[in-house]
C-alpha cells in the first residue's frame, strides 16, 4: 500500500459544501494517534479553481485527525480522475454510512 504525507491532500471542495467546516471528536482523534490510519485515504489528482493537486474523495476527517496529530504518512490510493460529477458521486458514496442533519 502506498503512503504519503497528509500534508500532500487537499480536502475537495464538495466536501465543505455537504459537510460544512467539522470539528473532530476528540476520541476519533485518540484513535488515530494510538492505532493510526487503518483505512486508505482515497484521492484523485485534479484541478479545482486552479489549483492542480492531489484532492481527498474519502478520508477528509481521518487527514485532519492525522495531520493534528502529526503524523508524517497515512495510506492512501489514487484514483483515476473521472470528472466532476464523478469526484462528487464518489466523495457523497464514500459518505453513504455517515450520521447526517437534514441539510446534508
């Protein structure tokens, strides 16, 4: 599997637009410095508003946990960019589990 720093991804856009700005809970904070990143952080390499990177489809609150931590690497694996509406379908799928307010 493929590491890299979480410094490196950028959150996608479409995620604040859903989501809005999160705060962390502090035990899933915990559990990211005691046992690390267990899943793959998913990205695609794109360009949003100009800004060539790699952008995070799944993964948006477990970079942050890592970054506030410190942590130097988490897994990830890249996606072939498909397009907008792909990278949204995919970003809102990858969220399908999540406890969501009305307005998500």
């Amino acid at each position: 599997m493929q590491t890299i720093n979480p410094r490196h991804l950028l959150p996608h856009s479409f995620n604040q637009t859903v989501y809005g700005v999160e705060t962390l809970d502090p035990d899933f904070v915990k559990s990211i410095s005691e046992h690390g990143v267990r899943e793959a952080i998913v990205a695609t390499s794109t360009t949003i508003d100009g800004i060539q990177a790699l952008y995070i489809l799944s993964g948006h609150r477990r970079v942050a946990a890592a970054i506030e931590i410190g942590r130097e690497t988490v897994p990830y694996r890249l996606e072939q960019d498909q397009g907008l509406l792909w990278q949204q379908q995919y970003l809102l799928e990858a969220n399908k589990q999540r406890v969501k307010t009305p307005e998500q």
